[in-house]
C-alpha cells in the first residue's frame, strides 16, 4: 500500500508527501513543491504513482462533495455521469468545479482505466423526511432543493474505525463533529446518520473557517442588496471565501495562528473562537435533545484531531449532561481512535481521524470488484 497528500495548493508554499506501507520517503525529497491549482497537485500525484517499480493503476476514485440531484449512490464515471456533475455545479460552486476538472485530466492521463466518483452525500441517506425538507414551495423542492448533508466519507470511516474497536462498545447515539476548514456537526443513531448542520451546500451549518454557516436569509438579502456590479457573484465569493473564522478573526484561515494570537490577547481573535466553539455547542446541544440523550461526543478533522482547546471549550458546561473530559487525554497526542473523557463522564469523547481517502479506496475496490 501507498499513500499521499499535496496540501497547501494554491498558496505560498505547497508540500507533497509521498510513502510506501513502511513509511518510506518516495517523494523524492520534493517536500516543498509548486501547487497552484488542483491540476498542478494531481500532476505530482500522477508522476509519483507512475514511477518506476510502482504498481499499475487498475482505478482511479474521486471524492465529489455534491452530485447534485440525479446522482443518488457512488458509481463509475461516464459521460452521462459528468453530464450530471456539471449541473451540479450549481449547488457546490466551490468545490465541484475544481474535481471535474480534475476528474476529465485524469480520465486522458489515464484512458485505460476505470474511474468512479464517491460523494460526500451518500451516507446521509438514511435521514428521514423530516431532517431533509425545507420550508420553501413545492417547485424548487422537485428541482432537488434540500438537505444533502456532507463530510459523509468522514462520518463513515469513523463509524467503521470505532466498529472494528474491540476494546469500545459501539454507541448507539453518538454526535460527529467534523472540524476543520470546513465544519460539520451529525447526529447518528447505531451508525446511520438522523440530522447534520450542513443543508444543500457545504455553506451552511457551524462556523467553518472561511464559511459563515447559517445565517438569517433576510441578512443575505440585505447584503445582496448592498452588492455592486455582479451582485450574485460577489455575495457568493464573500460567503464562502471571506466569512467565517477569517471574517471575525481578520487574520488567515489557521486555528493554530489564531489560538496564538488569542494568548497574546488579541480580541479579535478571541471573539472568533468563542463564537465558533458556541455555534458547535449549540448544535451538539441540539442533536442531543433530538436523540433524547448521548452516548458518544467524536470530534475528527484538522481542528477536532489536534487542537487540543476547542474539544474542551465545545464541552464545557456539560457535566451536568454526563460529558467530561480528561485533561491529560485531551493533550496527549496520537494518530488512531482514542477517548479522552474522564473516568466519571457517562458519555465517551472520542478523538478519531477522518479517512475520507481510506474510505474512498474501500467503495473503488468494491465497485471495481463488482464489475468483473
């Protein structure tokens, strides 16, 4: 097995990241490398998998956040399935133009091989009626207008990584939340997902690093009204771009330089993490009156794995609820599922890493598999 990442695209300094099942190096002591655009970070990644001594690629998956309204199920990657992405693109514009563009590079770099799309929507499924319909006329409800739900490869790799965990009893009711550049909060009841703050775009819910989550709409129509020139395209780039923790914080989307700007008492900064700490709470908070209790709190992604303040800041207050947590466990590091809730919190906090990549490569193996 092999593994990769090129993070940072698009800005200053981008890194690739290359190994083999042993964790050797084979990035070829490119660590810091040129990544502007997705097709320059995927240019590196064909390179590298290309080399010589390496396997022959047989698939290629994708991870599609929104598939729009006709795509309901992971599946291979045909003209008619691109068709549909790209009318799509209406619902995610942040994000699922860059993967096409990514997905048609890919699909001449690699002719011979099959290629399927993973969306991040699929695992929300199994939410009722009740979670996925809006208040809105009938009309736009049929054009797809709903509640779609995302980070759903994340939530289930975390459902599988704590299944396979022999030395914790799977929760009946547990809250994901997914914390990073973008943010998410689920509620899942014995490992399907009921309700989740993310609606029809990756747009709203929690407060995410550039995204403002939910907002009141009489507030998007005033700023719509306050737009010059292209009014939508303006009030579409400022919220998904410049909103969120940078708009409150004024600095760069980095929980780790904000926390450090937060202790050498930066007010801006402060603000921004209290009030995006409050806005997961609350949703924690309400998933737990919808599941009428709790038996698992699991914070995953960039944010929920590794800063070690916002899990405590989000939970504090709840011990009347049965949630605490360890402070020692909370610092203490570590790359696999672990629990940092003190010994006398009824319900277990968990730390689990989001595999969306792992995931990924689990639905192309069995949608390869099937099609032999």
């Amino acid at each position: 097995m092999f593994e990769g990442e090129v993070t940072g695209i698009g800005g200053v300094k981008a890194s690739f990241k290359f190994r083999d099942a042993g964790g050797r190096d084979l990035s070829g002591g490119r660590n810091e490398v040129k990544a502007q655009t997705a097709l320059e970070a995927i240019g590196l990644v064909v390179g590298a998998v290309s080399g010589q001594g390496l396997p022959t690629v047989d698939a290629v998956g994708y991870r599609v956040v929104h598939p729009g309204a006709k795509l309901d199920r992971h599946q291979r990657i045909t003209e008619e399935v691109l068709k549909d992405l790209e009318e799509a693109v209406v619902f995610a514009p942040l994000h699922d133009p860059a993967v096409i563009e990514v997905i048609k590079d890919m699909m001449v770099k690699f002719p011979g091989v099959v290629h399927y799309a993973c969306f991040d929507t699929v695992f929300h499924q199994t939410m009722s009626e009740a979670a996925t319909t809006y208040p809105i006329p009938m009309e736009y409800r049929e054009r797809g207008v709903r509640r779609y739900g995302f980070h759903g490869l994340s939530c289930e790799s975390i459902v599988r990584q704590l299944r396979a965990e022999k030395e914790l009893s799977f929760p009946k009711r547990m809250v994901i939340a997914h914390l990073g550049s973008g943010c998410s909060v689920t509620a899942l009841v014995d490992g399907c997902s009921i309700d989740t703050t993310m609606g029809l775009t990756p747009t709203g819910g929690v407060v995410m690093g550039t995204r403002p989550g939910d907002l009141d709409p009489g507030l998007v129509l005033y700023l719509l009204r306050q737009m010059k020139g292209d009014q939508v395209a303006a009030l579409e780039k400022m919220l998904n771009h410049d909103a969120g923790m940078v708009a409150l914080s004024g600095m760069l989307n980095d929980m780790k330089a904000v926390r450090e700007a937060v202790v050498k008492g930066d007010a801006q900064a402060s603000l921004a993490v209290e009030i995006f700490t409050r806005s997961v709470k609350k949703a924690l908070g309400g998933f737990i009156a919808l599941m009428g209790g709790i038996d698992a709190v699991v914070f995953a992604g960039g944010i929920g794995e590794h800063d070690t303040r916002s899990r405590p800041e989000i939970l504090a207050g709840m011990d009347d609820l049965g949630i605490s947590v360890n402070s020692e466990l909370n610092g203490a590091g570590g790359d696999a599922v672990r629990q940092i809730s003190a010994s006398d919190s009824v319900t277990a906090v968990l730390v689990v890493p989001a595999k969306e990549d792992w995931m990924i490569a689990m639905h192309v193996h069995r949608m390869a598999q099937s099609a032999k």
